[in-house]
C-alpha cells in the first residue's frame, strides 16, 4: 500500500490529472453507449460513483471561503494605501478590457454562427421539453443588477455563511486597507506594533490554508476522474447534435481568446513569449475546466502564480479572488451566442446599437456571478430581458441552455481563470512585483 501511495505521489499532479481526465472520459463514453442500448442504467450508476467525484468540489468548496478571506485581507493590509490604488486600478482596469474584448468577440461570432436561424420555435420546444422546471427554479434565483450592489455590502458573516463572494471581498479589501490605513496613520508604536502582529497573524493562517490546498490536490485525481465519468456518462457525444452551432460558435471563441487574443496581449504588454506562461497555468486551466467554477480553482490559481509565475504575494493575493468574481471573459463570450438565439427564436431585429448595449449589459452583469458552476445561467434574465422578452420566452432559452451548459460551462471556466491569471501577470511584470 505504502509502494503504491509512493507511486503516485511522484507521478507530477498535471500527469495524473491527464490520466483522470482521459480514463473518465473512456469509461464515461462506455456507459453512455451500454445505457442508449438499455444495457445497463446510467442514472443508478452516477448516484453510485458521484460522491467520489462531488466530495473533490465539496473540499475545493471547503477551502474556498477562507482562501478569498485571509488572501485578499493579507494582500490589501500590505500594500501602501498610494501603491494598492495605482496597483488596484490597472488590475481592474485589465479586467474589464479582456471581458470587454471577450463580449465583442462573442457577439461577433454569435452574429456570424447565426443559431436558431430559419428554425421553428416548436422545434426548439420540444428540446426543452422536461428541463423547463429547472429553468423556472433558475428564474428564482436570477437577480438584477440593484440586488448584486446591493448583496457587495452584506452583513460578513451572513456572507461567510452563504457564500456570498462579491460581499466576502467587498469586505476582506476594505478590512485590510483599515488595517493599512491605521498602520500608516498612527504614531503610536505600541498600537502599530500589535496591528502587525494581527496582519502577521493573518499570514500565518494564510500559509496554513495553502498548506490544506496541497492536501486537496493530491485527491484531485481521483475526484477528476469520476466526475468525467459522470460528465460522459450522463451527456455523450450526442448533447452536441441539436446544439451543433452554439457549441462550435462558443467553443472556437474560447480557443481564439486563449490561444490567440491572450498570447497577443500578453506579448505586447510584457514581450515575454506567451505560450512559455501558457504552459506553466496549465494545471489551473485544467482544474478550471473540470471543476467549472473560478471559485473552486481559485486556491489552484494563487498556488501556480506564487510557485510558477513567481509573482508577489501581495498582488496575488489581492487580484486573483477579485478576478474570480468580476472577470468572466468565459461567460462574456458567451452570453450573446444566446441573446442573438433568442432574437432568431422569437423574430426579434437587433441593430447594431442593440449589439452595443448587449457588450455593455454581458460586461456589467458578468461581475458578481460568484464564480460558481452554471452561474451564467442566471445572468441570461439580466441579458434578455432590455430586448423584450417575456419571462415564458426567457425560461424557453434557459431550458435550451441547461442541455448544453455543462459542456461549455467548462470551456468558459478555463478561459475565466487563463484571464485571471494573465492579466494578473501583466500587471506584475510592468509593476516589477515578480521576483
């Protein structure tokens, strides 16, 4: 037993991961087929072997919470208050410009692919048949954007509770820059003294997290290769079929955006060469794509840019939590392939000023989804809604986006961390907090 925990240990955490990945997917694939042929049932097999796969997004989850906390209060209470607003705003700043980027390339292709277009909408009725009550359940949970400003200001402990991220961070950055703010402010060294003690106080348990970050990951693995099993299990190939245009439309965006738009700004922004980077995020982009939430990769995330892109802790600490929340260029480029949809589906004629307030509504209603699996879906009522639809005619698109949404929830999640993670390097190249 000791030999083979040796084994597999030494085996590098990216090559496991592959293996988990393929050999899921081979099985998965398997079951599929035997249980379209009514060989065997999918359902009891999945209820059997999912734990095995939840229990690894339950721990990722576990750790989550205190991650965002001690992470994002440790790096604001360290960087002087005139640093943190220079160095706070250009990660902002970059945020938004790749989201912005991603909406204008999404609505581009979406405007191309053309889904839906020349189809009946009992056609697409009947896709939705049976998965309407889920969309009407998700209908309930969709807010506006007043209840998203609203929620940034939440009591913190409720937040903590609930999971709230927008609030955890609202609160961990303003927490830390009091501490910042009492540090520089105050002449008396007694008083100064113990704030560094509670700051150093607050590393300490922000090593000790990570330290727990490292014991998930061993398991990652195996709870990688039983939710791929899962995953093709339930779907198949054949979830593609009726959604052929919008998979290959969202899909092809995201490789473009990862493997052309992000190397392209990461090489006039650094000069480094932007596929050495690539390569050493790999391993987040993978846990990203089978966990489907920036949330749960996010102690991945601040783990690869300490170790691989050697930034500053400091900056690390503060962008990357931040980053899982408001930078969604996954879910930017993919929003509008289902606005132009419902257009198609419902007769609606959008003009290009429509197309420009569909970039600006995708990039303000992307902040605040929380980074969590199949949270865009929520976002489709904020989307289509200023183009007329009734609430029955958004729940037909919601139902239509579930059958697909595990699949591209994944692609989306991987280019959400790649843009976390390379605007965060960019601006720690030009503010020289890499070591």
């Amino acid at each position: 037993m000791n030999k083979f925990l040796k084994l597999y240990i030494n085996i590098p955490l990216i090559i496991r991961i592959i293996i988990g990945l393929a050999a899921g997917a081979c099985i998965g694939l398997v079951l599929w087929f035997l249980s379209v042929r009514s060989v065997l049932e999918i359902n009891k097999i999945v209820s059997i072997i999912s734990p095995f796969g939840n229990i690894f997004v339950y721990m990722l989850k576990m750790i989550v919470i205190p991650v965002i906390f001690f992470s994002l209060l440790a790096g604001a209470a360290s960087l002087p208050i005139k640093r943190f607003g220079a160095v706070g705003a250009k990660v902002i700043i970059w945020y938004l410009l790749t989201s912005t980027l991603a909406a204008i390339i999404g609505v581009i292709l979406a405007s191309f692919v053309n889904p839906a277009s020349g189809s009946g909408l009992e056609t697409w009725n009947k896709m939705a048949a049976g998965i309407s009550t889920e969309a009407a359940e998700i209908s309930n949970k969709a807010r506006n954007f007043s209840s998203i400003l609203y929620s940034m200001f939440q009591n913190p402990f409720q937040a903590l509770a609930e999971g709230n991220f927008l609030a955890i961070i609202i609160f961990s950055i303003i927490f830390g820059l009091a501490i910042r703010v009492c540090i520089e402010g105050s002449k008396d060294q007694k008083y100064i003294e113990g704030l560094h003690n509670l700051l150093y106080l607050v590393e300490i348990c922000q090593s000790v997290i990570f330290k727990l970050v490292d014991w998930v990951l061993e398991y990652s693995p195996i709870g990688i290769f039983f939710l791929t099993i899962i995953n093709f299990g339930l779907y198949g190939p054949k979830i593609v079929g009726p959604y052929v245009s919008i998979t290959v439309g969202v899909i092809g965006g995201i490789f473009f955006m990862i493997f052309m738009a992000y190397p392209l700004i990461l090489w006039l922004a650094t000069g480094h060469n932007p596929f050495v980077v690539l390569k050493k995020i790999q391993e987040a982009m993978l846990m990203a794509f089978m966990t489907r939430s920036s949330a749960a990769t996010l102690p991945v995330t601040l783990k690869i840019s300490r170790e691989e892109l050697k930034v500053h802790s400091e900056l690390s600490s503060f962008a990357l939590p931040l980053g899982a929340t408001i930078n969604m260029d996954g879910v930017c480029l993919h929003l509008p392939m289902f606005a132009i949809l419902a257009s198609n589906m419902f007769g609606i004629h959008i003009t290009i000023f429509d197309l420009f307030v569909l970039v600006v509504m995708t990039v303000l209603s992307a902040v605040g989804t929380g980074g969590v699996p199949g949270g865009s879906l929520m976002l489709l009522f904020i989307i289509l809604k200023p183009m007329g639809l009734t609430p029955g005619q958004i729940s037909i698109i919601i139902a239509l986006a579930l059958g697909i949404n595990p699949i591209l929830d994944m692609f989306e999640t991987m280019a959400n961390v790649t843009g976390d993670l390379l605007c965060t390097y960019v601006v720690a190249n030009r503010e020289k907090m890499i070591d």
